[in-house]
C-alpha cells in the first residue's frame, strides 16, 4: 500500500507541519542554541547573547570572550513567509488531492434538496428524475387500440 498524500487524514498533515517547523528551527537556530548552551553552562567561557527587534528586523548575536561567534538576522516579513507559505502549499495539495467519500453532496448542498424517496447524496436537479417525463404523460393519457405515428404507417 503506497503512503500518498491523497491517503493523508488530518493528523498525518499536522504532523507534517510540525515536522516542517523542527526542521526548520535546527536549521536556523541549531548552532546557536548549542553556542548558547556552551556559553551558558561552560565554567570556563564568558559572553553574551543579545537579541533584539527594529524596524521589522529580529536579530540575534552570540559573543564569546569578545569574539562574534554567530550573528543573524532577518526581517520580519521573511521569517512569517518561511514559517507560514510552506505548510499553506502543503495543506492546498492535500486539499486537491482529497478523496470525496461515496455518496457525500457537493459543497453548498443540503438532504433538504434531495428528492423525496430518493437517496440525499446527490441533489434532486442534478439527478435523472425516477419516472421519464415522456412515460409519466402517457401514464395520464388513455391507451387505444388504433397504432399511432409511423407504426400505423407501417401496418403494424
């Protein structure tokens, strides 16, 4: 059984997304978290770590024993784009990709408009009416015995 994303249920895109922003994260912030432990939990080590938000800009700089040992920053707009775009994309391909299960009506439509007798999965002006329009006139008209049209025609 192949693991496509048309099989995918809720969970399994939530667990993307979460996936997405831990990867994410190690890969922005994994050295300088581990700077930042060393800083501060070495006994040995002395320095700062400063971060700081202007004009839509988040910096982040580690200094040790007077030496930048890791510097950053990015604007605002860019950081919201690269934690928000990637999952949205994700979401609209599982969106497309969904299966409609049997017998679920089209958005917009209720059981209400369902033909009476007649399952509600499909609305009533989009189905066949049960009886054709033609055989349910000549249910109302009487039958003779004389052959009409072209079967008259014919000697039938």
């Amino acid at each position: 059984m192949a693991f496509t994303l048309g099989r995918w249920r809720p969970r399994h895109l939530l667990l993307a997304w979460g996936g997405y922003w831990l990867t994410l994260a190690l890969v922005v912030l994994g050295r300088p978290a581990l700077l930042g432990w060393r800083l501060t939990h070495g006994s040995d080590t002395h320095g700062t770590i400063s971060a700081g938000f202007e004009n839509a800009v988040v910096r982040l700089t580690i200094v040790e024993d007077g030496l930048t040992r890791w510097s950053g920053s990015t604007h605002l707009l860019t950081m919201a784009l690269w934690l928000t775009v990637p999952p949205l994309l994700l979401w609209l391909v599982w969106l497309l990709l969904q299966r409609r299960p049997h017998g679920a009506r089209p958005e917009g439509t209720s059981a209400a408009m369902a033909a009476p007798g007649l399952p509600a999965s499909e609305p009533a002006a989009l189905r066949a009416p049960a009886v054709p329009l033609a055989t349910a006139r000549r249910a109302e008209q009487p039958v003779s015995a004389q052959p009409v049209g072209r079967e008259r025609d014919r000697g039938v």
